[in-house]
C-alpha cells in the first residue's frame, strides 16, 4: 500500500507553484524561492522506532521495509548503534551506506566518562575506579582492540561508504555481535561506529522518509544514550514496539510518557508477538485493553493509537521457501481464523492473506500513513507556506509600488517634464533608502535583545535544574544516612547507595516544559513588536498597509526533550575508613561518604545538565531564527525596490535628459516603460495565481 500519498500531492502542488513563480517573477526575485523549493525538498517525515530487548524490534523493521533478515532478527541484542535509514531521500544514493566511527575523543568519553568525574573519583575513592568505574570500559576497549587489531587507532574519527547495502554489511557496523568475533562478522566495528547510515528507494513511500532504528532501551551496555535522545529530539513520529508477552513495563511507560509530551509529535503503539498468544481472538482485545487502561491512567491527556499483530507472521508470509510453509501451516490454526474474522470482518480464501492480515503490519501503514497525510505532514508543510507566503506578499507589494512609480514616471513623459521624473526617481529611491536602512536597525536591534533574551533563558533553565538536583539530594540524605548506619564491609562487599533518579527525571521535565513555554512567549513578543514596527515604517513610507508577513508556524510552539530519559539510576559508593581493600575490616566514614555522594552525584548529572541545556537553546535559537527571516522578507522587499528604481534610473536617464530636444528618445523610453508595466501586471497575475494555490494546500490540511 502506497504510504502519505496526499502528503505527495500538497508538496507537488507546492513545487509547481514555486516552480511557475521562479519562471515568472524575474530572476532578480528568484533567489529566496529556490530557497524554499530547497526546502521544500529536503522535508522528510523522521520516524523513530523504538522498543525493549526482546521486543521483536528488527523483526517489525524487516517485515515492515520488506527486506528478509535485513536486520538480523536472531541476535540480542541486534542494534547497538543508532541506525537512520534513508528512504527516497533527493540527493542520497539510491542504495548504499555510509557509517561513521567515533574520534579518539569520543571513545575517551564514552568509555572513560568526563576527566573532571574521573579525577573526582580517583581522589574520593582511591583504588575504586580501577576495580569497578573502568572495568567494563575497559573491557569494551580491549574488545574492539582485538576485533580490528591493528586498525583500530586509524579507524577512530573515519567514516566508510558503499554503494551497495545487505545484511551482512549491517552486521558488521551496527551488530553488537559475540565477545569470540574477530573477523569480518557480525559487530566487527559496531564498538566504534557513531551512526550508521542506509539509503534505499521504496515505491511505496511516496514521500521521503527517514526511519531511525534505535537500541533497546532496556540494553544495559547502551552507551550511545546521548545519540538514541537526540535522535528521538529530531523526530516526529515515534513506533514504540511493545511484546505481547510484556505489554508495557515501568521503562516503556517511562518513554511513552516522556514522547507523549511532545504535543506536535505522534506516538504509534504496535503489540508484536501476538502469535506467541494462545488465542488471539480473546487475547489480543484484552491486551489491547489493558495497555490503553494503564496508558490513559499514566498520561490521562494523551490519546494513543495502539495496534496489534505480528510482525513474525508478515515475514512468514513473504518467503517462499519449505520451512517458511511448514511455519504457515501450524500458525494457520482456527483460532487465527476466528482473530481475522474479528478485526476484518471476514475471512480470505489465501493462507497468505490471512496471515497478512493477522500480522497488521498493512493497519501499522495505514495509520502511518494517515499521521503523515494530517498530521507532521501539515505542520511541516505549513511552515513552509508560511514561509512563501510572506514572499509572496512582499513581492505583490513591491510589484505594486514598482508598477505605481512607473505609472508616475509615464505621466512625466507625458507632461514632457523630465526634470520632474529624474527628481520623483531620486526622491523615491531617497525615501526608500531610508525605509530599509530603519528596517534593517530594527532587525539588527531585534537580533540584539533576541541574545539577550536567550541567554538570560538558558542561563535561568541552568540555574533551575541546579537547584533540582540541590532539592533531590537532600531529599537523599535520609536514605544514605540510614545505609551508613547498616552498612559494613565485614561480609567483604563495597557498600553503596543506589539511587532511583526518576523524581529528579520528573523534576527536569517540568522545568524544561517550564522554561521553554516562557521563553518561547519571550522569543514571540519580542519578534512581534519587531514585525509590526517593521510595518509600520514601511506602511508609513509607502502610504499603504502591508499584509501577508507574519509569524504563525514557526518551529517549537512545544518542545520536550528526550535527554532527561537516559540514566534510571546511580551507584554511589560509601566510604570506608580502611579504604576498598575486601579482606580487611573496616567502618564507613560518614562524613567522607557524604562528601563523596554529594560531589560525585553533581559531577555525575553536570553533562546531563549540559545536554538538556543545549538542546533547550538549540530549539529556540531555531524558533528565533526562523522568525526574523520571516521578518527579513520586509527587508529584501525594500532592498529589492531600490535596486529596481536606481536600474531604472540609471538605465533611462539618458533618455530622460534627451526629451527636450529628441522627442524620438521620448516615444522609445514610453515604449520602454509601456512594456515594464505590462510585465508588471503579469507578474502580479502570477503571484495572485500562486497565492491561490497557497490557501488550496492549507485547505486541503485543514480538511
């Protein structure tokens, strides 16, 4: 089944009308919309799937990119690199890959942490990091070492590219792999590969999409958490894969909760495994019921769509060989027969379509396909129009002005007063200079409190979540003063205090949603007072209002980031008096372990902070960039005005000194401004024409 089809129509319909303006508008006023049909084509709808070990998450992907064993299904865990793949993608490979392998910085960090955590730990807890801090990174290390030997220092911040794509290429780069390879197998460079990169064509998607399959979230040797969150920042649909078996643990409520958030982003919820039930026709409503029951208690303001089925039964049905039939024939059971009556309404002749049916790999579409049509679809399309309307109405209205000034300069010729037309030329181009160097100090000014506004923000957000984590660890204090007093090292084990960080996770969300709403509303009135300033010196020069310019749809009217998602808990390790050797003795030193926990805590959350810090100034630096360029269209039309009067000064002036004694030159340059007002008037035609089209595209969203 075809995927957003309507989608493809409005960025069709879009295109041409962007592409009939850059024909007929002239081509000093081509160079912003070759910007937006730039635009225009490198929209791509961005899925995240995303879902628990043992899910069945690289089944689902195969089965729904109908690709055979295109990621193993029979290796757990599979993924352990964030894996974008790239469908119909203008511009990309047809089909090809390309993985990029972390720096030798970035591998420091991932396995070693920050230096300054390091030193603070080598400080407060002497002899503890080589014992347990650096075991496992350690172990990771060697690890890649002996897979890739002497490559591996000359690999680090390199980046490999094919031009052909299966699954044993992904095996190599994105496949955790076993501990005993070590030759071109699976997860040979999955240990240093920092995103991996498939591109491929699908008919079926009719609009450019890119699919990101990330980790299990449930992984305990996930290190790549900062990628997994800023890939699930970027995108606008997120399928979370639930097992039928597990519907819907205390982690996966954790991440649905945090994605339903994001109120201009969807959330698809696919039941996989369900042929592992016993009976699906009473089974799978009920497990259906009880996700829905529990989602609408946890996150009462979302609604979710959820779906059911099997992606294991889709990739049945798609191969041809004897195991695979031998597989249909004992699934092909009455009590499959009696769900696809349920969810169909009938029941098809073909055991394949049965099965295809039973799997709901074509409703997942469906629903899919639906969300992008109305859904991201509009809102991304929307900013775009946005966008093109603005210029098209500084165009019309500098067309206007330039159709006006030629008109005034025919009645000149006329009246044969020369002198006259040179001075209204001179004065107009004066006047206008005028009006686009206000223009442009207002934006300029804009610019200036925008900064400041931003970083007061974000220095404001930082300040906040610090005094969360102040707040959180006093509320810690009770808890690590009663382990104290439990803890020994007599039974020869290193105490410590383990830390659920899922009410400062809390803590973080809500004043993320905080500080953004505000600054958002900051970020707005500040370009809403520049704008209509901005209208009014031109309105005020120009004698004539301005309109079609304003700032709906810029990008983040709600952001929430995933950041916060990726560390559950924290290890804290107690003091002793005797130090961390195991054979002697010892009593917990209250005092050093406190100072230890507290020092070793913030140290431990700091890049946390960081990120979320980031990612909140990226988001409205986006916001506020997009809205003085949508600004900037008043000054490009100004621009534009100007340039456009001292051509025609410069090119007719000539002319103009003749008309006294060469009434010849007079008729040519009339000619001459005759024919300027009709390309006028046709430009104009064109651009009421694609501001016509413009509303069709909104209106068939809003339907």
């Amino acid at each position: 089944m075809e995927i957003a089809p309507l989608q493809r129509q409005e960025i069709d319909l879009l295109d041409r009308m962007l592409a009939h303006l850059c024909d007929g508008v002239g081509r000093e006023n081509r160079g912003n919309l070759i910007a937006l049909r730039d635009q225009l084509a490198a929209w791509a709808a961005r899925i995240s799937v995303i879902g628990q070990v043992k899910a069945g998450k690289s089944t689902f992907l195969n089965a729904f990119l109908h690709e055979r064993d295109f990621l193993p299904s029979d290796v757990n865990p599979w993924t352990s690199v964030v894996t974008n793949i790239r469908i119909n993608i203008p511009h990309d490979p047809r089909v090809g890959a390309m993985f990029e392998f972390f720096s030798e910085a970035d591998w420091d960090e991932i396995i070693n942490g920050t230096s300054e955590l390091r030193d603070l730990t080598e400080r407060l807890l002497p002899g503890f990091d080589s014992a347990v801090l650096r075991r496992q990174a350690e172990e990771m290390r060697a690890r890649a070492q002996r897979r890739l030997g002497k490559y591996y220092p000359m690999l680090l911040g390199q980046s490999h590219s094919y031009e052909f794509l299966n699954a044993d290429l992904m095996k190599r780069y994105v496949c955790a792999g076993q501990e005993e390879d070590t030759g071109d197998a699976q997860g040979r460079y999955a240990l240093i590969t920092k995103v991996a990169n498939a591109y491929m064509r699908r008919p079926e998607f009719k609009v450019p999409v890119i699919l990101t399959d990330t980790p299990g979230v449930n992984d305990p040797f996930l290190v790549r958490d900062e990628f997994t969150c800023r890939s699930l920042d970027r995108s606008d649909i997120f399928i979370v894969v639930l097992s039928a078996h597990q519907p819907l643990t205390s982690v996966d409520l954790a991440l649905i909760r945090l994605l339903g958030q994001q109120r201009t982003k969807e959330v698809l919820i696919f039941i996989n495994r369900m042929d592992e039930l016993d009976d699906y026709a009473t089974e799978v409503p009920r497990v259906i019921e009880d996700v829905s029951t529990r989602l609408r208690i946890a996150v009462p303001e979302i609604k979710f769509t959820i779906l059911a089925g099997s992606a294991f039964m889709a990739e049945m049905a798609t191969r041809n060989d004897a195991e695979a039939a031998e597989i249909r024939a004992a699934l092909d059971t009455p009590q499959l027969h009696a769900y696809v009556r349920h969810i169909a309404g009938y029941v098809p002749q073909d055991q394949i379509d049965r099965l295809l049916i039973a799997s709901g790999l074509d409703t997942v579409k469906e629903a899919l396909s639906e969300i992008i049509d109305s859904g991201i679809g509009a809102h991304g399309l929307s900013r775009i129009c946005e966008d093109t309307r603005a210029e098209i109405a500084t165009l019309g209205y500098a067309m206007k002005r330039e159709r006006e000034s030629v008109a005034h300069q025919l009645h000149g010729l006329q009246r044969s007063n020369a002198d006259s037309v040179v001075r209204s030329l001179e004065v107009e181009i004066t006047q206008l200079s005028a009006v686009e160097r206000d223009v442009m100090g207002l934006i300029e000014a804009t610019d200036g409190v925008l900064t400041g506004h931003l970083d007061q923000s974000w220095a404001s957000f930082e300040a906040d979540l610090g005094q969360a984590i102040q707040l959180f660890l006093q509320e810690q204090y009770r808890a690590l003063n009663d382990q104290i007093l439990r803890e020994t090292v007599a039974d020869k084990t290193f105490g410590g205090l383990r830390v659920d960080l899922t009410h400062l996770h809390q803590a973080f969300e809500k004043c993320f949603a905080q500080h953004f709403e505000k600054s958002r509303a900051g970020i707005d009135l500040v370009l809403e007072k520049c704008l209509q300033a901005c209208k009014q010196i031109v309105s005020s020069a120009l004698d004539d209002v301005i309109s079609g310019v304003g700032l709906d749809d810029l990008p983040h009217d709600h952001f929430t980031s995933a950041v916060t998602f990726s560390k559950k808990e924290l290890l804290v390790p107690l003091v002793s008096d005797r130090g961390w050797a195991f054979w002697r003795q010892g009593t917990i030193n209250a005092e050093k372990s406190r100072a230890a926990f507290y020092t070793i805590f913030t140290a431990e959350l700091r890049p946390v902070v960081q990120k979320m810090v980031r990612v909140f100034n990226e988001a409205q630096v986006e916001r506020a960039s997009s809205g003085t360029d949508r600004i900037r269209a008043l000054s490009r039309m100004v621009e534009v005005a100007v340039a456009e009067r001292q051509r025609r000064l410069r090119r007719d002036r000539r002319q103009i000194d003749a008309l006294g004694h060469d009434h010849g030159q007079a008729a040519i340059l009339y000619d001459r401004l005759q024919s300027q007002m009709e390309i006028l008037e046709r430009r104009l035609q064109i651009l009421s024409v694609a501001q016509s089209a413009l509303s069709r595209v909104n209106l068939s969203h809003a339907a």
